[in-house]
C-alpha cells in the first residue's frame, strides 16, 4: 500500500519541529526524557526531530555543571543555540519600514522602525533597514536568514523586489524571500494574532491602498502569478452604477470607494483624523461616505466568502474601527444565510509590526501554513 504522499510527511515533520523548538523555548533546557514526556513523540521520532534542529545549528546538548554533588555522569541537557537560528523580518511600507528579528523559537528578541517620505528611493529605504537591522543584532548570533514585506503584488513589483534581493544578499549573504506585505501580515495574524487556530482566513487590510491575504485548508494561498488575496481590486459595482475608475485599470474596484484617499475624497476632509471627527459630530457627508466604504467592503467580503467559506474575516487599518458595522451588515445581507451562518468581521489584534513578523514566518518556512508555498522571488515568472 502507498504511503502518505510526501507533502504531507513534510508537514507532520514541520509541526514535530515546531513543537520542539516551542517547549525548549518556554521551559528552557530539558532532558531528552523530559523533552518527550512534554512532546508526546516517540523515541525514534524525537530522536530524528532533534537530529535535524542540532544539524542545523538551531538545538545544541550540554551537559549540566559537572561539578556538582551527586553519583554517575550529569545527564545531557537539550537548549535552543543562543548563537545560530536567528532571522530578520522586513516590512517597507509606503512610508517606514518596520524590522523584527526573531531567534531559533521564532521569539522576537527585537523591533524598530523608521520612516521616510513616500518619496525616497529604495536605495535609501534599504540604507535605512540595514542600518536598523544592524542596531538590534549587536552582539548576537549568525543570520540565517531574511524575510522582506513589500507593497503592491505580483509582477507590479519585481524590479524593486529583485533589488531587494540583490542588496540584502550582498550585505549579509543569507537567504532573502520578498512577498507582499499585506499577505505577510494576514500570514501573521493566523499564526499570532486574531486568526490564531483557525485554518480558513480572509484577511483585509484598509489603509491609503487596500490588500488582503486568505488561508485555505491552512494553508497560505500565493497564487499562480502572486496575486492571490487582492480582495483591493475586487469588484463592487453595485455601489455605483458604473463604477469609479481604479487606478489599476479596473473599474469599480473596493479599493476606489473603502480605501482612505476614496473616503477623504467623499467625505470632503484634508486627511483620515478629520474625517474621523466629522463622522462623530454628524456630519453628512462624512458619515455617508464611510457607510459607503462598508459597503463596497461588505458586498466584497460576501463574494469572498461565497467561493472561500471562511471561518473567520479580519479586518485591520486604519478605517477598519470606522466601517466594521456597515460592512457586516451588507456582508449579510448580500450573502445566504446558509453560507454565512452568522460569520462575524475581527478586527485585527497586532499592531504595526505585523508585516515583519510575516516576513520572519516567510524566511523560518517553518508553519505549516507555508507547506507548499513556493519562492516568491523565482524569476521564472513572465
């Protein structure tokens, strides 16, 4: 009889290898007997598990202070390697770039961000990230590896995602993968966040431009051209009869009525905090334009979930608090009841670091979440 196919195989081993690399976190050094009590894995498989994480310099043995009183040898210890398995996670916003770094147990041993104008060139943004990268891992251990956020999706952004890969490469000379930066968050959230434990997501974020990311079967959705999740640039044209120009060359798109310019431009307020403080005094406008931008947000997610059936929507950014009623609402009233079955809209639970810790799962390729997903940056794509 055939055994599992190999794909599988790969993703119960991922899971016993986070497992492992989880307890020694949380408890610190243990004994192999303890580390299988706590694990629930056999001998022979621990054994394996553990073989691999000291072969790659992520799980070291020690033996305790021989010194000590007491008969026969001190038993080896197993320990997370303070100086190997540590990875960086980028995330270049229009406006700042958000760095985390992480150790062998994924733990996040430090953060920082910097912005900078929408203006500035990406030769200056990765000055900027190097600079931040080399601030937090003074005096730390080996880079493995580099996980990148981008905005925009698909080939839109290969010339500076090739960048990206060549500068990082040639500084550091690790492994570096570059995704879209709101499909990393939505990949954060399900593993830390609001989605935690879920293995069908929908994630949208709303912000000056409007992306999302989706997780089916527990697993992360790519795409076949790395477009997978631009619920941005679905369309919404029962808003409006004809449906707003979008500058991506649709028309109608969510992103040209829920996006933050979108409603500003509605609304008639200079920027997001007065528009904000309009909708609370009762003007008008204001208030008109963002029940719009539920909406389109609402008859979008109730196409999404009628092909998708998620368990859980998330919506994050900064218009999210504004809009999550009135989308909720045409969520449910666009969609059968039979396929909704009282789904509710999440808002979001991390805050600006999510894309960064995206990028950090992206590199480590340790979630099962990531069990199949290709190389982002393969440049054998038209």
């Amino acid at each position: 009889m055939p055994g599992p196919e190999p794909g599988v195989l790969e993703l119960v081993r991922r899971g016993h290898e986070e497992r492992v690399l989880r307890l020694l976190g949380e408890h610190g050094a243990l004994s192999r007997g303890r580390l299988g009590t706590l694990s629930g894995l056999s001998r022979s498989t621990l054994s394996d598990i553990v073989g691999a994480l000291q072969a790659r310099g992520a799980v070291v043995a020690t033996t305790p202070d021989a010194t000590r009183r007491g008969p026969g040898r001190p038993a080896e210890v197993l320990t997370l390697n303070p100086l190997a398995g540590q990875t960086v996670g980028l995330d270049f916003g229009h406006q700042r770039v958000h760095v985390a770094v992480a150790n062998a147990a994924q733990e996040i041993v430090g953060t920082a961000t910097r912005g900078y104008a929408r203006t500035t060139s990406w030769g200056r943004r990765l000055e900027l990230a190097v600079a931040l990268v080399d601030s937090l891992r003074a005096d730390l251990g080996a880079l493995q590896g580099i996980g990148v956020g981008v905005t925009g999706a698909g080939d839109s952004r290969k010339r500076e995602s090739e960048l990206v890969v060549e500068r990082l490469t040639e500084r550091w000379g690790v492994p570096v993968l570059v995704d879209n930066n709101t499909r990393l968050a939505a990949l954060a959230e399900v593993l830390r966040g609001a989605g935690n434990g879920c293995s069908d997501v929908v994630y949208v974020r709303l912000s000056h431009g409007i992306g999302g990311g989706v997780v089916v079967g527990g697993r992360l959705l790519r795409g076949a051209r790395g477009t997978a999740g631009e619920i941005g640039h679905v369309p919404v044209g029962s808003v409006d009869a004809d449906g707003l120009p979008c500058p991506c060359g649709g028309r109608g798109c969510l992103e040209t009525y829920a996006s933050i310019p979108a409603i500003l431009r509605a609304a008639g307020q200079p920027d997001l905090p007065e528009a904000l403080a309009a909708r609370e005094a009762g003007d008008p406008a204001a208030r008109a334009a963002f029940d719009r931008a539920g909406r389109a947000l609402g008859i979008a997610l109730a196409g999404v979930c009628a092909t998708l059936s998620p368990e859980r929507i998330i919506v994050a950014g900064e218009v999210a608090p504004a809009v999550l009623e009135s989308a909720e609402a045409a969520l449910h009233l666009h969609l059968s009841p039979a396929l909704h079955h009282g789904l509710r809209l999440h808002p979001a639970s991390l805050g600006d670091e999510v894309g960064a810790l995206g990028a950090l799962a992206l590199v480590s390729h340790e979630s099962p979440l990531l069990s199949g997903y290709p190389d982002p940056v393969r440049k054998d794509r038209a």
